[in-house]
C-alpha cells in the first residue's frame, strides 16, 4: 500500500496534519514558526535553536515556550537558558557526542509522543537545510536515523526547501496545496537506488539513481491545464530516496 502525504499540508493554516515541532540552531523564518507553533502538539528546541526562538519572538515570548530544550547545552547562551528555565521549560541534557542535537532531540520527543499517547500524523523540524553543508549533511544523517526510530513522517523545512526521506516502498505525495515551489528533485543519498516515478515532468521507468550515474535534482511537475489541479507524484523506490521539493514564500 502506498504511504501517503502531503508535504506542505503543515504551512497550511487549515491544513489537518497534527504535528510535532523540533526547532534546529538555525536563523528562524517568523511565518513559518508562528504558523508550526499554533498547530504543535510538542514543541522543542535542539540546544542553540533556543537562542533563535528567544530573539525573534522577543515582546511575547511568553506565547512561545518549549516544552522542552535539549543538547550538550554548548550553543544555548546563559542569558536564554536561564529565561526558559524561570519559565518552567524541561532541560534535558544529551552528552552523546556520537549523535547531532537533533537527533537525540527527536529521540525525546518520540518518547515524549509515546509517553503522553499523542496521535501525530508527522515530525516537522525547523531549520537544518541552510548555513553551513557540513550541517545541511547532518540533518540529512538524522533522516537515515528516522527510519529506524519511527514510522512517523520527518520532514525538514526552511526558507524556499523542504526534504522528506522516503523509505523503501510505493509513495503517493499530493503536491497541490498552492505552497509547492516550481521544483523537486530525487537524491539517492545513501546509495543506489531502483526508482518509478508518475506526476513529474521528467519521469523514472525503472531507472537507478546513483552519484556519478543519474540524480534527479532540477525537476518538476507534470504540466497541467491551466486551472486544473496538478496530478499527485508517486515514487516507488527499493532503497532510502531524499525527496526534495521549492515552498513558494506566500503564506497569507
């Protein structure tokens, strides 16, 4: 059966995704976080991300405490980790220096999801695709991470990008919300991988996707009538495949 979803669903104001919300040490986009807050079951920050949310929201910060802050606690200033820590906010402290921050920050929460018995549809994290690539590349490694922790969808997003690892298996993504950028692409991060498209302008019949023999990055969708709605994208893959897809900046 076809895992389905639709990606940008959580930039939707009346999008019905119920979501949890990990926040990365990365420069923070004030749409997209007022609009994952308000839907938020569980909201994190991973270490410095609270230095993030503590200066943009600054005037009302009080509507934007975490439920909790989580790291080595090497990034978070001293000024921020005692104003979350007056405000009742959880610091756990991760020591593991096997494991990025996020990681161990989505590990919590899939503890925390279990403990309290929420109902989520997918983990959006804020933050980690920008600055720095060697960063870009973690956030990337923690997706692989993913797959074995959780069945939930972790889908990363910031500024005009989202990326969502499909794990092996038949993919149904709606791509028609009014947020979906002009591309996508198919990146076989972690090796070869066998893969049938439908829904984008250049199609996969079968073909493997590899470094150094064909990645699918600059594509995009079938072309559609105007006033039509755009066909969904399905992908089949046999091994773990980045989907990667534009978020057009209109959110009003």
């Amino acid at each position: 059966m076809d895992e389905e979803l639709t990606p940008l669903d959580c930039l939707l104001p009346a999008g019905k995704q119920r979501i949890c919300l990990i926040i990365l040490n990365q420069p923070l986009d004030k749409d997209y976080l007022h609009i994952l807050w308000s839907k938020a079951l569980l909201k994190a920050c991973a270490d410095g991300a609270a230095n993030h949310l503590y200066n943009i929201t600054a005037g009302d910060r009080d509507r934007f405490l975490p439920d909790y802050i989580s790291g080595d606690f090497d990034s978070i200033t001293a000024e921020v980790k005692a104003f979350f820590s007056d405000k009742g906010c959880k610091l756990i402290e991760t020591a593991d220096q096997d494991l990025t921050d996020f990681t161990k920050c989505l590990a919590i929460m899939l503890d925390e999801i279990q403990r309290k018995q929420l109902q989520v549809d997918a983990i959006v994290t804020l933050g980690g695709l920008a600055g720095r690539f060697d960063q870009t590349m973690a956030s990337v490694e923690t997706l692989h991470h993913a797959l074995s922790m959780t069945r939930l969808p972790l889908l990363i997003i910031q500024e005009t990008s989202l990326a969502y690892l499909l794990r092996p298996g038949s993919h149904r993504l709606e791509v028609n919300t009014g947020l979906e950028g002009d591309w996508c692409s198919l990146i076989p991060v972690g090796g070869p991988c066998q893969t049938i498209t439908t829904g984008l302008k250049w199609n996969l019949d079968n073909q493997v996707l590899q470094f150094g023999r064909l990645v699918s990055t600059s594509n995009t969708y079938e072309p559609i009538a105007p006033g039509n709605p755009r066909k969904p994208v399905t992908v089949t893959t046999d091994q773990p495949l980045l989907w990667s897809m534009g978020i057009r900046k209109n959110l009003d």
